[in-house]
C-alpha cells in the first residue's frame, strides 16, 4: 500500500512536471513570436519600404506613377523634414480600409497613410484630413507626439505634399490634442468663409504651440492625426498650410540602406514571408528545445524511480 502510494505520488510529480515545462516552453515560443510579429510590423511600417516609390525631380516621377499602377487609390505623398514621416497617402471609400492595408493594396497591420474619405482627393477643399498609426520606432506617424515640445515643434517648421503631379509646400503652424470625435476639429472639407475661419479659430484656439504664418481663410490647410497616449481617445494633431512655394529640408535623413519594395504583414503571412534560413533555424530551435525537455523528464523520472526503490528497500 506504501509503495503503491509512493507510486503514485512519483507519477503525479512527474506529470505536473513535464505540464510546467511545456507551459514555460510555450511561454517562451509566445513571447519569441511576438518579438518577431512586433519587428516584422514595425519593419512594414519603415518609410524606406517606399522610398522607391518616392517622386524626385530625378526620376520625373516615374516611380509614383508605378505605385499608382500597382493601387491607384494612391494620390499623394507626404514628406515632413526633420521626421521619418516620408509616405504615400491614399485614400479609401471609407475611412477604414487603409487601417489595415498599405499604400500597395495588401493587408497591413501598419495600414497606411490616408486622406480622410470625405475630403476631394485632389486637395482642392479648405481642410484636408490626413490620418496614419501611431507606432513605435518612429515610424508612420509616431513622431507626431513629438511635436508636443516646444523646441521640436520650432525646428521643424516645413514638409512637402505631392499631389495632381507637382510637388507643393508645408507650412506647420499649429499643434493640438483633441478627442477623435470632436467635430469641431475632425470635419473635413468646411465651407463658407465664416464658417473657415471660425474653423481656423478653433484650431489655433486649442493649439498648445503655435506658430503665426498669417493662414487665412482663402489658404488651404492640411491636418495629420494619429492617436495619442494620453487618453482613450486621444489624438495628436499637427497643422500646416499647402503652399505652391518649397521650402528646402535642411534635415539629413539615414541612409536608406537596402530599400525594397513593401510587403504585406499580417499575421497569416508571416511564416510565408520569412526566409528559409530563418525556418530551418526556427524548427531546429524548437526540435532542441524539446529534445532538452524530454531530456531533463527523462533524467527526472529515473532519479525519481531510484529514489522511490531505495525508500521501498
């Protein structure tokens, strides 16, 4: 009756064993995947993904115009000096298609930058809306939030916006933190001189930095949005004034390095995605790790075993 109860006892802590195990195991592979998922998105986002795409004077816009034939909801693309903020912008029927789909068309966890559906895609309206993720390493637009502070706000006052075929200017005048659905500030396409200015009071109004460019009402105007930090709904808000005049990017960015053209990121993909170095690295990992597992059980229940015989002698 002793021994079988020591038995039992041995068999029971071996289960329990070999269930911690494999639970830290699966912990381990979790948390592994998840780094990698987290890298692959943040990758996807990198606006050197696009740099190939972008429209120089060098190449006429030859690239862009590839772009718009791989998905011709491209219209624009959006440069602010100083940032990482180099992107395509497109523009969906609705405002929820490019949440999770990038300027080429594919499913994106990043999604991309895109013009708010009420607005004309051809900038032509007073206010124009423009929204993109905020993700980490400064990529989309992550950056925004920055502009919260004084100092970067100051030094980075231009951008450039292409669209219609012709490179226009970017003025930043003004950023702000508002609610996502506060209509005062997220209307698109106001009308009525009355109505714009009010509208241009409202913004400048709430601004926490503000820069006086002399913007009227008979100006065009452009906002970036993303979602802010400091509340549910929250969203960061920087503003600036469509010019035909350039302005000069006295900021030197990175060496884009080996730029490569996007590639989707979603989750269903991912195995499909990473190289056969990597897979073959990923299943000899996993094969090892639980070769050690049967290992260290194995190793285990023999102990157990002796020590259980020795007891019984």
């Amino acid at each position: 009756m002793k021994t079988a109860g020591k038995k039992a006892l041995w068999l029971a802590n071996g289960f329990v064993n070999t269930v911690i195990l494999l639970v830290v195991l699966l912990l381990l592979a979790a948390g592994c995947y998840s780094l990698w998922d987290s890298g692959l998105v943040n990758a996807a986002a990198d606006s050197k993904q696009y740099a190939v795409y972008k429209p120089t004077d060098e190449n006429g816009g030859l690239s862009f115009a590839e772009l718009r034939a791989v998905n011709p909801e491209v219209i624009a693309w959006l440069d602010v000096y100083g940032t990482n903020i180099d992107y395509p912008v497109a523009q969906g029927r609705d405002n929820m298609k490019y949440v999770n789909t990038d300027a080429a068309g594919n499913y994106s966890l990043s999604g991309a930058i895109f013009l708010d559906s009420g607005n004309s895609a051809d900038f032509s309206d007073f206010n124009a809306i423009l929204y993109g993720h905020h993700m980490e390493k400064k990529t989309m637009f992550g950056e925004l939030g920055l502009f919260a502070d004084r100092g970067y706000f100051e030094a980075r006052k231009y951008g450039s916006l292409h669209y219609g075929g012709k490179d226009h200017g970017l003025e930043f005048f003004a950023f702000l933190q508002a609610d996502a659905y506060d209509s005062e500030v997220f209307r698109p396409r106001v009308t009525g001189r009355e109505a714009q200015e009010a509208y241009l009071a409202t913004l400048v109004g709430r601004a926490s930095n503000v820069r006086d460019i002399g913007v009227a009402a008979n100006d065009q105007i452009v906002l970036l949005s993303t979602c802010s930090s400091s509340s549910t709904n929250g969203r960061n808000v920087l503003v600036g004034r469509i010019t035909d005049k350039l302005y000069e990017d006295s900021f030197h960015r990175e060496d884009t390095g080996n730029i490569m053209k996007p590639a989707a990121d979603s989750a269903a993909g991912l195995w499909a995605q990473t190289p056969l170095w990597a897979k073959v690295t990923v299943i000899i990992l996993l094969l090892l790790l639980l070769l050690c597992a049967a290992y260290s059980i194995r190793r285990r229940r023999i102990k157990d075993k002796k020590r259980v015989s020795a007891e019984d002698e």
